[in-house]
C-alpha cells in the first residue's frame, strides 16, 4: 500500500493523519496572487495511514485573510478553506481517493485569533476537545475556487530552521521581562509552562530597545503581541499562525522567577529552506559580522516571497529590493526555483495592469480601501518594475539556465515597451511618479525619496539597463527581431542621456549615484569614462569615505570605484565605520541589514522617520562586490562554466576566502598577503575552467583542479577587467 496527500489552502494550513504531522513545512502554501493562482504540496504519507484513519487540517487566516500593507486594504477573500486530496493506493490495484468536501466537520480550536501582524492568541483550556465527532463539532460548506488555478509548489518550502536559547532575560526599568535572543531573526516564541488555569501571559517582539525599553514605534500598526492562556496542565505554546521580526521579547504575566523562564522558552527561527551555497570570510571581524548580517537579513526576509521587512506592517514583495539584491541571493543560496516562482507572479500582476510592473508583487495595494499616491503602481517606475527583467538576468547569469530568461521573457518585453511609451520627446524618462535613489543618507528622515540624484537621470539610466539586458536575453534565446528592437531602444536611450544629462564634464545632479549609474551601466563614451570616474572618486574623498548613496546607487558604487582604477577609494569606502556606512550598523550591534544608514543613531535612539526597519537587505547589495573583488570569484560564463579569478587587493584587508556550490561543483578562492606576495589557492569545478588574472601578468587558464599560486603583490591599477562578469 502507499498514500499520498494533496493539501492547500486559502489561507495557511498544517495537516495531521491520526496526530502525526505530514510534514514539517509551515505556512502552507505560502502566498500568490491568489486571483489567478494557488500552490498546493504533495506528500508521501504511506507511513502514516492506518486501517482507520482520521485527517486533521489547522487553516489560518495568513495572507489571504490576514491584514496587509501599511494602508487600508481589502482582503484576497472573506472566508478560509482548506482543501486536501488523499490518495491511498493498495496492493491490488484499487485506489481509494478521499477529499475534502461538505461530509468534513469542524471542532474548536485552541486557537482563538491569528494574524501576521498581529500575532496569535492560544487559550490552552480550548485543548480538552470534545473530539471530532462530538457535540461541539460543526458542519463545513465548500468554498469556490477554480480548479484549473492550482499548481505545484515548486519552491522550497517555509521551514523551522533554527531555535534559539534566550542570551540574557532581565527586568527594563519599568520592571517589564525582557529577553534578548542575541541576534535579530524571524519566528516566535516556543514557551512551555505551567501555571494557574486562566492565567494570562503574553509575548510583544520588536527588534531593538530604546531607553532600555521595548522599541515598538517602528512596528507602526503591528501589534507583533502573541497571547497564551494557560490551562492549568503543563502547557507547550507554538503560534505557528503567524511570525515576528524581533531579537527582543517583553513577557508580561510572567509568574515564575526569572530563572525558570530561561529554562521554559526558546526562539523557533522561520525562513524558506533554501540550500546555502555561498560563503565569504577575511580578515577583518566587522567585514564578517556585515556578510553575516547579509546573509541573516536574506533568510528573515525570504518567507515565501523575496519581502521588504519581516517586522512591520508591510512584509510585502517589494520588487526594488529584490532588484537590487538578486546577484547577492543568487551566490548566497540556490535562488533559482524560489525567485523563477515569484516571477510567475510578477508576470501575472503585469499582465493585468497593460505591462505595467507593480511595485509590490503579490500586488494588496491594488486593493487600497483609499489609494495613496505613490503607494500603488499607477505606472512603471524605474529600478523598482526593473525588477521584472533583472532578476531573470541575475538568475540566467547565476544558474546558466535559459529557461529562466525563457519564462520570464513575455514579462521582460512587456516591461521594456511599456517603458519606451513613458519617454519624453527628448528621449529621457522624465515623467511620472519615481522613487529615485531612494533613501539617500541625506535625505529628511521624513522625505525618503528626496535624494540628491535628480530621479530622471536614475530612471533613464535605469531604462537603458533594462533595454540591454533585454536585448541581451533575446539575442541568447535567438530572438532577432526583439534582439533588434532593444538594441535600436538602448542606443536611443543612451544618446538621450548623453545629450540631456553629460556636459562639461558632468553629470546632471553630480553625486555618486549618477556617476556609479553611468560607469556601470555602460552610458558613457571612453573619453567620459576617465573624467566621471575621477569625478566620482573626488565625491567619495569628499564625503571622507562615508556613503552617500541610496537603494539605487548602492548597488553599483563600490564596482564603479573598482572597474576604474580607484580600488584604494573602494576599499576606503567600504571599510568606513562612521555614519553611514556599510560598518557602522555593526558597531552599533546590528546583526542584520537596517533599512536606512542611520536606522539607530549615534546616541543610540531610533531614526524619527515613520519609516524605520532594523532587517532589509536592499543595502546588503554590497556583497555581490565582496564576493567578485575582495573574495576574487565571478562568472565568466553564465553558471559559472568558465570562472573569472582576479581578487582586488588593497588596505585593510590581510586576506579573504569566498566560495559557491556553482551547477558544476565546488569552486573556492583564497589569498593572504605574505611580505611583498600572495598566496593565492583556487579550487575549479570538474567541468568547468579558470582564468586567473592578476595584474602585470598575462591570464593564466586554470583547468578543473585545486591550484596553488605565488604571486607578486602590486597595485591594481588596470581600468576594467578583461574578463568582466556576465
């Protein structure tokens, strides 16, 4: 005999067979645009069915029913509903298939509330069930969804991925019980305890203190409170309904002594179960601590979909961060299923908006009870819809799989024509709503989007990118004619913006971030190249090192340092401590990616902006820079079947390591300075080659292999790379 079982849910589900768990997926089955599609898993479930057996579903309200997005919004529906298909083939032949229908029933639940942002209340007194088919048990009705809209999930599922043990528990000075997990994460609490029957304790979250108190303002409206009543037994609660952004818990109604407590509850961290297959580590313990915080700040924020911010009332998919950190989710873990899902959703919500790429994806703020401007996606905006063409790139470049570029490639054209109809006569993106090099260091806590680069120039800048890579992607998938249109578009684009925005030496708006825009993205000529490179070279010295670019900008800025011979500004830059900078959320204490540069300041208080997270991995974009410069470690090729080996040493940094699981095995690339040489070792995938280029030296080819190298230690000074990364 074997079973299977088919279970999904409008809402989030977990199943039982005779009391076992089917699984140990959570938040089943994550979150689509539900109006067009909806994932269901398949489970072997052979050991668990019996001669009788009886099938238990928990739904809860998650992203369907739950509350989402910082405005007013209608929910996907009204009412949850589970569906489940058992499957139970015998050794004869015969199939037994049994399904949800109006024959289930329903029993009460121990579970009285449950919600993302609110958190889940649990009343263990609800336990003593009267069972399934007693008295309290109630009827079922079916709920309509179409058939034909589900499918497979083929990502890899939200799972517990690790459990903390409290590092600290003490009283705050209004005698509140606080604990601190010593690293910010996502999850909940799992708390046993006993206590009087009705006794109330609860559990608030929040990532940060301030005054020595719980820091809730940056939660906005998120209540992030999990309320456990207690039945009066020995009592184990799990709130597996819903999930919190937090390093800090506040317990109130606490009853025990505080040594009890350490004993009686734990931190269960939540995330997609992705594979890790990229690692980075040198000599500098800060550098460590920020790639760590990186790859933290992914695993918080990759719950199903690629999301903003695991804490607030947001954890929406916005489509800006993903654009600008998808090179560094592509070498830290196998993204290649999990992002190639999402961008199903991409394309769906784009298909129904006339091309138009929204800036959230699962789209809520469609459904603003009240729309806000610049909250829903009246009409493209640049970096942020960009997304719908870069992020196949980066998984394209990563996995060398062109079923990606070809699944994605409806979405991409429809992005780029949308684009070109959004172009002033000149020829710029000048028009519309853009969010610009958003969150700016110097921009008003209260104003994000006022940044110093004039937003047309980011947006023409960006549509040029995006034309290319088009381009880039037809002419690979042997598409002429569209290889053809993009080429003519990005040309157009180019010489508009040589036209409206380069003169004199200059770029329009004349900060880092259009100078880091221009020299990466290809918009200059040779002869500009020299001029806007020592340009933006002057800005970085100016600032003394301390950045000064924001979602836009950061990406890129450290590459247009590199690529241009200003290796020494680059590592300057990036080795700041002071504020901001990429290390000064680390002598803070920080252990995941914040938000804005100044997230804490100084004092130690909370940014006063509306706007504050202390877990985004947008600016965490750097480590795509780490891994290919400091670490030595890019692509040539797609997927890594010929691989560029040329680390960028300069001050501050004794040595470094960095290694990916690439699609043809281990690769690993390790130099340590020694006197006036470098020790360089390599390891090269079977299958795949190797170009070491060092300068002063002719390329060496590397065949598959480990590799031990001597080389001399001198400035790199070379104006590109003569392999660069794809």
């Amino acid at each position: 005999m074997s079973a299977t079982i088919v279970l999904s849910a409008l809402g989030v589900c977990e199943a039982w067979i005779n009391g076992t768990a089917i699984s140990d997926d959570r938040l089943t089955p994550g979150w689509t645009s539900y109006e067009w599609r909806l994932h269901y898993v398949k489970h072997d479930v052979t050991h668990l069915v019996d001669d009788e057996s009886t099938v238990e579903i928990l739904v809860g309200n998650g992203w369907y029913r739950g509350r989402l997005g910082w405005i007013e919004t209608k929910r996907y529906g009204e009412e949850i509903a589970a569906f489940a298909e058992l499957r139970i083939l015998f050794v004869d032949g015969h199939e037994q298939i049994i399904t949800t229908d109006e024959s289930w029933t329903v029993e009460p639940s121990e579970i009285t509330s449950n919600d993302f942002y609110d958190g889940q209340t649990i009343d263990a007194r609800r336990r003593a069930s009267e069972g399934i088919h007693g008295p309290a048990a109630g009827t079922v009705h079916a709920v309509s969804y179409p058939v034909d809209r589900l499918e497979p999930d083929t990502a890899p599922p939200v799972r517990e991925i690790d459990e903390l043990l409290p590092q600290k528990i003490w009283h705050s000075p209004s005698g509140k019980v606080l604990i601190d997990f010593g690293v910010n994460i996502v999850g909940f609490l799992r708390l046993r305890v006993r206590g009087e029957r009705g006794h109330v304790i609860t559990a608030r979250h929040a990532e940060v203190l301030e005054n020595g108190e719980l820091a809730v303002r940056t939660l906005r409206s998120a209540g992030s409170i999990d309320t456990f009543i207690l039945s009066g037994d020995d009592d184990r609660f799990e709130p597996t309904l819903t999930f919190h952004g937090f390093r800090y818990a506040e317990l109130s109604g606490w009853h025990l002594e505080l040594e009890d407590l350490a004993q009686a509850v734990t931190a269960v961290v939540i995330s997609s179960d992705l594979r890790r297959t990229g690692y980075f580590e040198c000599s500098v313990p800060d550098v460590n601590q920020l790639h760590e915080n990186i790859v933290r700040g992914m695993r918080g924020n990759f719950i199903d979909i690629p999301t903003d911010c695991p804490q607030r009332d947001e954890r929406l998919g916005w489509t800006g961060d993903i654009a600008a950190f998808a090179p560094t989710a592509a070498f830290l873990f196998d993204t290649k299923a999990f992002l190639a899902d999402w961008l199903k959703d991409v394309a769906l919500e784009q298909a129904q908006r006339d091309g138009i790429v929204p800036y959230i994806v699962p789209d809520i703020l469609k459904y603003a009870v009240v729309p806000q401007p610049g909250a829903g996606a009246e009409e493209a905006a640049a970096f942020w819809s960009d997304a719908a063409v870069w992020v196949p790139w980066e998984l394209w470049r990563a996995y060398g799989d062109s079923s990606v570029l070809e699944a994605s490639f409806e979405s991409m054209l429809a992005h780029g024509r949308r684009v070109q109809t959004l172009l002033s006569p000149s020829g710029v993106w000048d028009t519309g709503f853009q969010f610009g090099d958003w969150l700016d260091p110097d921009a008003p806590a209260d104003r994000p989007g006022a940044a110093k680069a004039n937003p047309a120039v980011v947006a023409t800048a960006c549509a040029f990118r995006t034309a290319d890579r088009i381009r880039a992607a037809a002419e690979i998938l042997g598409r002429d004619a569209e290889a053809n249109e993009f080429r003519n578009a990005a040309t157009r684009l180019r010489n508009a913006f040589q036209n409206q925005y380069v003169a004199d030496r200059r770029i329009t708006s004349d900060c880092t971030t259009v100078y880091a825009l221009a020299l990466v993205f290809g918009l200059l000529d040779p002869e500009q190249v020299e001029w806007a490179a020592d340009r933006l070279a002057t800005l970085v010295r100016e600032s003394d090192y301390r950045i000064s670019t924001g979602f836009a900008g950061t990406p890129f800025i450290a590459d247009a340092l590199t690529s241009t011979g200003h290796l020494d500004d680059a590592y300057k830059l990036f080795l700041q401590r002071e504020c901001p900078s990429w290390l000064y959320p680390v002598t803070m204490g920080a252990t995941t990616i914040w938000e804005r540069w100044d997230s804490m300041l100084p004092d130690g208080t909370i940014n006063p902006g509306d706007m504050t997270s202390f877990n985004h991995y947008a600016l965490g974009a750097v480590a795509d820079w780490m891994h290919r410069e400091i670490g030595g470690l890019a692509p040539i090729d797609a997927g890594y079947s010929q691989i560029l080996i040329a680390p960028k040493i300069s001050e501050g940094i004794d040595w470094a390591q960095t290694s990916l699981e690439t699609p043809h095995g281990h690769a690993n690339v390790r130099w340590e300075r020694d006197g006036s040489s470098v020790n360089l070792s390599a390891t090269v995938p079977a299958g795949s080659t190797a170009v070491l280029q060092w300068p002063g030296a002719q390329d060496q080819v590397l065949e598959a292999g480990r590799h031990s190298i001597a080389l001399p230690l001198r400035q790199h000074t070379t104006t590109a790379s003569t392999f660069a990364p794809v």
